[in-house]
C-alpha cells in the first residue's frame, strides 16, 4: 500500500479502508452484526498482548521495536473494523467523537474526575 500523505485526514483514512475492503469485494459480509464482532474479536487480539503481565512487562515489551509493532496493528485493526461499522452505518466518526467528547466533558468535569478513575455516577457532583 502506498504511503499516506504527510496530512492524513480521518475521511482519507476512512476512504482508504472502504477502498480495500471494496477492492475485494468483502462488502458482501460486512454487516453490522459481523464488523461489530470483528472489532471486538480484534480488541481480544490486542488485550491478548497484554494478557497476564505486569505493568512492567507490558512497558518492556513495547520497548521492542517489533512487538510495539505488533501492538500497533492490533489497534489499527480494531479502529479499522470500528471505521467500516460507522462507515457502514451512516455514523459520521467526525462527528460523532466531537459529541462523545462533549458528553464526557460533562459527566467528567475536569473538577471532580481528575487524578482518579471513578465512573461519573461515583463523582459526586451531583
């Protein structure tokens, strides 16, 4: 595959992977029910990287060169069968992570959520 641009949008990189997938002809079976079990079949693959080591042993390993890379394709198989169900479903992630965010700026104030990881319904700003 050739190398992106040097300014890479999140609409090229969604065009991108529609163009693979279209290019094979893989469309056919990319229903919601099945990229939504692909991206979390994927997200396994990636926690399995991780999967019964220390903090210390995950911060080793990712200082190799070819299993960071390892860790990197993971992710992006995950953020790419993520794009293709959004894709698939009309979800524009341009639009839709700016409103996530918002959300999450409300039920997280930087106030009451900072330094600590209770879920907001714990947060006590009620």
């Amino acid at each position: 595959m050739p190398q992106p641009p040097a300014t890479v949008t999140l609409a090229d990189l969604v065009a991108a992977v529609r163009r693979f997938r279209d290019d094979r002809d893989w469309s056919q079976f990319h229903t919601p029910k099945n990229l939504a079990a692909a991206t979390a079949i994927e997200a396994a693959e990636l926690q399995e990287r991780f999967l019964w080591k220390t903090d210390a042993e995950v911060d080793r390993d990712l200082a190799d060169a070819a299993k960071k890379a390892g860790v990197a394709e993971e992710i992006a198989d995950v953020v790419m069968f993520a794009m293709l169900l959004a894709d698939r479903l009309g979800i524009d992630l341009a639009e839709a992570i700016p409103a996530k965010l918002a959300a999450n700026e409300r039920k997280y104030p930087v106030k009451l959520a900072r330094g600590n990881a209770r879920k907001y319904t714990e947060l006590g700003g009620g």
